[in-house]
C-alpha cells in the first residue's frame, strides 16, 4: 500500500512535468505495477 500512495503522488508530481519521455515511461511502469500490487 506504501507504494501505491507513493505512486499516487509521483502521478502527480509527474503531471506539472511532462517534458521527458522516461516521465512518461515511469509513469506507465508506476500504473501497472500499482494494479499489479492492489
């Protein structure tokens, strides 16, 4: 559960910066291994 609140907040730390594809890849990793956990 840890991580998933870790990863709600780097959704939204990941929203005010999207300049960087690795954002977006880690944003896409960060999703699916939260429903993975939950």
């Amino acid at each position: 559960m840890n991580f998933y609140i870790e990863c709600e907040a780097y959704m939204q730390y990941t929203r005010y910066q999207k300049e960087h594809e690795i954002h977006s890849l880690l944003f896409i990793n960060c999703a699916l291994l939260s429903k993975l956990i939950v």
